[in-house]
C-alpha cells in the first residue's frame, strides 16, 4: 500500500511588515528573512521578496518557505504549507492542509514558495495594506511518511500473553515441607515423616492399600511404621511423591540410593519413578557393579536396564574383566536362570575368553 503522510507538527507563523513602501526599494531578487522559528524539530525561515524573485516575477511579491539547516548534512524533512496575506494576520477562513501538496527539503532544494504569489499592484489597491503594513501568514505542517500495509497474518497468542512455566511442583513440594494440615505420620529407620494421606493415596493406589492395612496396625498415637525401608530413601520417596521429581543426591551415594529407590518404587508402583531409576543407573554399569545391577534389573523386571548390563558385557573387554574378578559366581548362584540367560546370549564371546 502506498505510503501516507502523518502531521506530527502544527504550527501558524505570522510575519509583520512595517513600512511596506520602504521595501518597494530593495532590488529584484533581494529578499527580507523572518527570524527563525522551529517546527516539527527544524529551523525555518520565511523568504519576503517585496520585488519578486527574478526578473520575470518583478511586478510580483514573491514568499517562499526556507529550512534553515543548510549546514547539517544528510537532512531530509517534508512538509506543506499554506501563505495568506491580511492587515493582521487573522483570516476569515483559516487555511486547510489536508489537500496541500507535500513537498521535500533538503534534497535538491532548501526553500519551496510562490515565486507570483500576488501582483504588486493588485495587492496596494487591497484593503491587506492599511498604514503602509500588512502581515504574512504562514501555516506549516511537517508530516512523516508511513507505510500502512495489509496483512493476513495471525500472529501466535505467546505474542500478546506469557504463560509462566508451571509450578504446581514446587507448592507441593513446599506442603510437604512445612507439614501443614499433614494427616499421617511414618517412622521409618528412626525417623518421622508427616504427610498427606490424600496426596499418597491419589499418587499410588497400592500406597493406599498398605496405609490402610498398616493404620489398623499402627498403635494408638496414629504412627505408621514402615519396615524394610532406611529412613533417607522414603524421604526420597516422598519427595518424589509430592513433585514427580528427585532432588540432587551426592554423587558418592547416588548408584546405591538409586538402588534402593528402585525397589521402593516397584513396591508402590511408581513406574515413571523406577525408570528414572533405571535410567541413573545405566550410568553406573562398571566391572565391580554390573553383576549386582543385573540381578536388580531382572528381580524387578527392569528390560532397559539389564539390556544396558547385557550391551556392556557384550565387549570382549569388559566381559574378560568381569570374569576375571569372580563377578559372575554370584549370579551362578543366587541367578541361575538369569546366568543361564546371559550365556546363551553371549556364549560366543564368552567361550572367546575362557579360551583367552
């Protein structure tokens, strides 16, 4: 779409002459300057030419409008502008610019007018010229240009609204916290823990079976003791419970907690619990631990986890290794099924290094 002009600036400049016959003598193409005014953030000036601005307007006053910023380089300023002439400079009808042609400055041209704006003789016979003065009326719009353009994008609701990240986690993890309104007790290991029998029982349904089953053991103080269970890994438990995330655990203790987390999490069957079990301890696969984490992940039907034990003693390497260290003894004999499983599956490289 074509561009459109927008005032940003309005504003009525009146120049006075007295002693208009006086003036009848200055030269043809001699001027008198206003003093400078501003507008729209530039300097101006109104060019009178009593005489006209060249010889072929001679019998003429000639005006014109002059931006006064010659000096300042790269200045480009557009705008329109209506010349009135009265005795006082107040007209009967104000001037309009909405039809007024734009013109630019400073490109090619520092001053814009009318070189025949009135015929000198015309204009002595007007009632405009009364004791030898009359006033110039200049009204001035400096505009600049848009460019309206149609459009049919949409553009996405996150333009106009930001939805935060939510933090339902954080206020739970924050209710469990500060223990408000908990309505059971654990011991475990020693230790008490308030909580929420909603919460546990909307997270888990078989935490829900074993609340009930152990409430009506529990003495008459309302404790629940839970047995089987060391106290730092049920408040890992609850943690994830409230959160649906673990806190960060040392790295010295994590692949033990994990393991101990991972049969918590099977026994109350929290599953995406147990695979981010799973997923910590794929990290720990070593020579020493691979034998201990195998028999873990087929205990408590972990298929990812022991493919990861299967793929790591699937290196002719690390399976001498093991070997090597009797770390296979233990699940000959607490696993046989599961050592039966991994010799069927590796007998290749196995019977490789037993020859080696």
């Amino acid at each position: 779409m074509p561009r459109q002009p927008v005032a940003v600036c309005l504003r009525l400049r009146l120049l006075k002459i007295d002693g208009y016959s006086l003036t009848k003598g200055i030269p043809t193409c001699s001027s008198l300057k206003s003093s400078q005014f501003t507008v729209g953030g530039y300097r101006w000036r109104i060019d009178y030419y009593p005489n006209g601005y060249c010889a072929d307007s001679a019998d003429y006053i000639s005006l014109f409008l002059l931006l006064d910023e010659s000096a300042t380089k790269n200045v480009k300023v557009q705008a329109k502008w209506r010349f009135q002439i009265s005795y006082t400079g107040q007209v009967d009808k104000p001037p309009s610019l909405a039809t007024a042609k734009v013109y630019t400055f400073g490109e090619g041209s520092w001053s814009w007018g009318y070189d025949k704006f009135i015929k000198r003789e015309e204009f002595e016979k007007s009632d405009n010229l009364r004791d030898d003065s009359f006033t110039i009326r200049c009204d001035i719009v400096v505009v600049r240009q848009i460019r309206a353009e149609e459009t049919t994008e949409i553009l996405p609701a996150e333009t106009f609204v930001s939805v935060p990240p939510s933090d339902m986690n954080q206020q739970f993890g924050d209710l469990l916290e500060t223990e408000k309104g908990a309505d059971v007790v654990f011991e475990v290991g020693g230790e008490t823990f308030a909580a929420h029998r909603c919460m546990l029982e909307a997270r888990s349904p078989l935490f829900r079976a074993e609340l009930y089953s152990l409430m009506k053991e529990s003495d008459t103080a309302g404790v629940v003791r839970i047995e089987d269970m060391e106290a730092q890994v049920f408040k890992l438990l609850l943690c994830f419970v409230y959160t649906d995330s673990l806190p960060e655990m040392e790295n010295g203790d994590e692949d033990v907690m994990c393991q101990h987390l991972l049969v918590a999490a099977d026994r109350y069957n929290l599953e995406r619990l147990k695979l981010i079990c799973e997923e910590k301890l794929c990290r720990y696969i070593s020579v020493d631990a691979v034998s201990n984490i195998l028999a873990l992940a087929d205990q408590y039907h972990c298929d990812g986890l022991k493919k990861a034990c299967f793929n790591f003693l699937g290196s002719p390497v690390n399976l001498s290794a093991v070997i090597a260290s009797d770390g296979l003894k233990h699940l000959s004999r607490s696993f046989p099924s599961l050592m039966e499983e991994l010799v069927a599956m590796l007998a290749p490289l196995l019977s490789h290094a037993l020859v080696i």
